[in-house]
C-alpha cells in the first residue's frame, strides 16, 4: 500500500520527535464508525503513528527465577495432603499398639481397657538406689564397703553374692546409695554340698573344692597326720605349718569370709602342704577358687588352697608337710595374688586360727563360729 493510496491514512502534519525518549510507536485505534467514515478497511490492521509524549518513556524490566510459580491453592493442597497422609500413619500406630497390648489388657483384668493398661505402662523415672564400681587390684568386700561408707551386707545382698565368695579385679559391683541398706542381712552359705559328711570309707573327690569331701582315713597305708590317730582327735594338735610362707596377713575368717588371706605380693611364689596327707581335689573351681587343691590329712581334718597360679599335684598323690603343692596367683574371683587358705572340720570350714597359735604374726582370741571341739572316731 503506498502513501499515496486513498485508502491509506495520512501522517500527521508534523514530524516525529527526534529525540528517542520522546517518541512512542503506539497503534491508532478509532471507533469502527470513524473508519467507516473515512471510507478505511475495517478489514486491515490500523496504521501506527508517532505521537508526542510529555514524560520520558523507559522500559522496566521486573527480574525473576525462571520458574513458574504455583497458584497458592495448589501449595494449600499439597499441605493438607502430607497432613492427611501423616494423620493416617499415626491412627494406624496406635490402633496397632492398642492390638498388640491385648495380652497386657488380659492380665490387667476384665474391667481393664486397652487405653488404661497403656496408661498404666507409663512410669515416672526414679534414680537408681545404687551406683556402680570398678573393683581395683587389692580391693576386698570389707575394703570397698568401708571406702564407701555402707553396710556389708548390702554389697552381699545387692550383688547377689554367697557367704565367703569373693571378687575380682574389673568386675562390677553395685554401691547402695543407702549407706544402711543390708545392715541386717546374711547371704547364704556357698553350695557345698560335702559339707558335715562324715566319710569313713576315705575320702570322695568332686567336682570342685567345696564339693570334694574329706573322710577318717585315707584308705589302707595311705598318708595321715600323726594327730589322726589320736583319741579323741583335737584339731589344735595337727601342728599345721604355715602355707604360705614369708606372706603376710590380709584378710581374716568372719561370717562373710570361709578362709584366711596372705600373699607374699608376687606371682609365683611356693604353696605349701600344711601337713601330711592325700589330694582329693586338684582342679579348676568353678565357685570363684580358680585352681585350687584340697588335702585330706584324716581324722576329719582337711585343708584347701585356692587362687593358685599353677597346680603342682593331682588327686590321689601322697603329700608331706611343707612339700610345695603348687603357686601363688590371683585365678578365679581375686583382686592380686595371694592364698586363700582354709581349714574343715567334718566337712565344715573353721576359723584356721583355731588351730594356729600364730600365723604371719597375727592371733585371735575369738573366732566367728566358735572353734571345732576334739571329738572321736564315729562308730561303723
């Protein structure tokens, strides 16, 4: 279409702003009736003509992510769908606890719901009515309980513990924190099922120190101390020597301890025969003795020998007095290396001191039991 066409629309009289920032293209649009007047196509696309612009003209560009954003209804909706999908995992929990919680319902009643026994599960922490120690090389019952300030008898009864059984070094042991707990309590005495027998055939092996029992004699022309044959036969008269010779005391016989403890403070050092006799037990003890020998030396006297580091003899050999039997180590429940020695009565253990006059410089007066009373050959 040319400039000259009649259908064509005509330039303004003026020409265009020449500075660019007062130019603007924009199209002319004018009522339909205002084209039909002036004989233009209504058909064809308006002409676009330069006007004046009284402000500058600039463009403003708005900068973005570049991603499109979603309505907000549709954030709305994802919300309430993780909402409803968490809803549902929680109901599905509680209905299965409330299944699995049926036998707890059963045992609580039949007036007890599924709610209530849950509720009744819910308990309040309280401390604990103990704490817990290490044990360290050295320690005893009596050393620890005295360390601590409690009773005795509450390390025996909160730790489960025999009479006379004892400790070693890296166990665990529960302190009460109720410095009177256990006052009163006695444990019971270690299984020993020997104990009060009076064998006359001999003498009977077992299965561990306080299993294997003692007896009168040791069989035909079998090794006995010379007190054996008396009568009646005093316990003070056997003329026990010292097992561990160049120890020291450590720990005396009481109610909570069937023995006495000496140690030289090394590994390996000689264990001796108190006196003439017969090993009847020569093993592991699998009550806390480690290995440990016992010798019977008649007329119901027998003498046993535990925490040894290694066995020098076997059951049934003959043994003198003083003849080494083996070596002084810390096995079984021990806390370093030393003896624990002790002295039976008819299959009953006694306070050695009953029958020492003396032993690594320490005597006693009185003696937890009482002392065994001489007694005579029981009748067959």
């Amino acid at each position: 279409m040319s400039p000259t066409d009649p259908q064509s629309p005509t330039l303004p009289p003026h020409e265009p702003p020449t500075d660019p920032r007062q130019r603007a293209l924009i199209p002319l649009v004018e009522p339909s009736t205002s084209l039909a007047a002036s004989g233009a196509d209504a058909t064809q696309p308006p002409a676009l003509l330069y006007v004046d612009a009284t402000v500058p003209t600039e463009i403003c560009i708005i900068p973005g992510s570049g991603e499109p954003t979603p309505p907000i209804f549709a954030r709305r909706q994802r919300r309430v769908r993780t909402q409803f999908a968490v809803g549902m995992v929680i109901v599905c929990g509680v209905l299965t606890a409330l299944l699995s919680f049926a036998p707890l319902t059963q045992a609580a009643g039949p007036n007890e719901g599924p709610f209530k026994a849950l509720a009744n599960m819910v308990v309040v922490p309280t401390p604990k009515p103990y704490s817990d120690y290490r044990i360290q090389d050295g320690d005893t019952l009596p050393s620890i309980a005295a360390r601590f300030s409690v009773a005795l008898g509450g390390l025996y009864e909160m730790n489960n513990l025999y009479a006379g059984q004892e400790v070693q070094t890296g166990q665990l042991l529960r302190i009460p924190v109720n410095p009177h707990y256990g006052e009163t309590y006695h444990p019971p005495p270690l299984p020993m099922p020997g104990s009060g027998v009076v064998n006359m055939g001999g003498n009977a092996g077992g299965s561990c120190l306080f299993c294997a029992s003692g007896g009168w004699t040791n069989g035909p022309g079998r090794a006995c101390a010379a007190a054996a044959a008396e009568s009646p036969v005093a316990p003070t008269q056997f003329a026990l020597v010292n097992p561990n010779p160049g120890s020291r005391w450590v720990r005396g016989f009481t109610w909570d301890h069937n023995g006495i403890d000496t140690t030289s403070m090394q590994y390996g050092t000689p264990i001796v025969a108190a006196q003439v006799g017969v090993v009847i037990f020569a093993a592991w003890d699998p009550f806390g003795a480690g290995y440990a020998v016992k010798i019977n030396h008649c007329g119901g006297l027998a003498t046993a020998y535990g925490h040894m580091q290694r066995l020098l003899v076997r059951v049934g050999d003959a043994v003198t007095a003083g003849q080494t039997i083996g070596l002084q180590g810390a096995t079984g429940t021990a806390t370093g290396p030393h003896l624990h020695f002790m002295t039976w009565w008819n299959n009953i253990p006694f306070d050695p001191l009953c029958v020492y006059p003396d032993i690594d410089g320490v005597t006693a007066s009185q003696h937890y039991g009482g002392c065994p009373t001489p007694h005579s050959a029981p009748s067959k």
